[in-house]
C-alpha cells in the first residue's frame, strides 16, 4: 500500500500514512494530540506552493481527488 503524508490542522504536525489508495481521503487520527483534524498533504510536484488546506478542498470536491488529475 502506498505512503501518505498527512497535516494536522489541530497541532500543525505532519505525518505519514499507509493506507488504501481509496483511503487516503479518509482523515486519520493525528498520532501527536490525537485529533481528526488532518489533512491529505500532497507532494507531487505540480502541487508545489498548493497550501495543505487549500489542496485538501480541491481533492474533496465531488467527481474525484483533483479532478482525476492525480489518480495515476
Ligand atoms: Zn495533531
């Protein structure tokens, strides 16, 4: 399963994740202060300057992660 790296909007720590590709939108607990608060960082380079925020509302919206761009 592939690596995800994910935000704490609680704590501002980030972490890394296995999961499911069709999981990674699911927030995990944030292992430092426990919240649920976290957001999907993405590092591929077309992202670069994207805020942590700001991309997770972009691959929340309906019809799939950024629209399908970054499926593959
Ligand atoms: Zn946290």
């Amino acid at each position: 399963m592939p690596l995800f790296e994910y935000a704490c909007r609680h704590c501002a720590s980030s972490f890394e994740e296995i999961r499911k590709f069709e999981e990674r939108l699911s927030a995990p607990a944030c292992p430092t202060c426990g919240s649920r608060e976290t957001v999907l960082r993405l590092s591929a380079p077309g992202y670069v300057g994207v805020g942590a925020a700001s991309a997770a509302a972009f691959c929340d919206a309906p019809g799939g992660c950024c629209g399908g761009a970054c499926r593959n």
